[in-house]
C-alpha cells in the first residue's frame, strides 16, 4: 500500500526511526513505523497484520493474557 500525498502531509513526520520508535512505545494502541516514499521520513501506522512489531510491542502482548 502506498502513501498518498494528501496522507502524507496530514501525518506526522519523524526524521529517525527511532524518533518514531519513541512515540509509537508511549501510545495506547500499537504503532510501528514505516518510511514515506514520498517525504522520505518516517511515519506511524496502526495496520500491523503480517508486520514485525517492534520489540517493545512483542513484549507487551507477552505480559497480556490470552483472549478467550
């Protein structure tokens, strides 16, 4: 799936992945960041299925208890 422009400029840009990294630990939901082909900087995204999650969010879900 690619970014649209008008996407683009309404997300927020982090220059470093780690920047968005940070951010994306604090959230409430789970975030992983991925790097715009348009401004070449990185964004976060909510659509995580048959990504890898950052590490944070590995260990995160391990501390959940399993959904019935």
């Amino acid at each position: 799936m690619r970014t649209r422009p008008g996407t683009c400029q309404r997300k927020a840009r982090y220059p470093t992945e780690a920047a968005a990294l940070e951010v994306a630990a604090r959230a409430s939901i789970a975030l992983r960041p991925y790097r715009c082909p348009l401004c070449r900087q990185y964004h976060l995204t909510s659509r995580t299925k048959g990504m890898r999650l950052p590490r944070f969010e590995r260990e995160r879900r391990k501390g959940e208890p399993e959904a019935p």
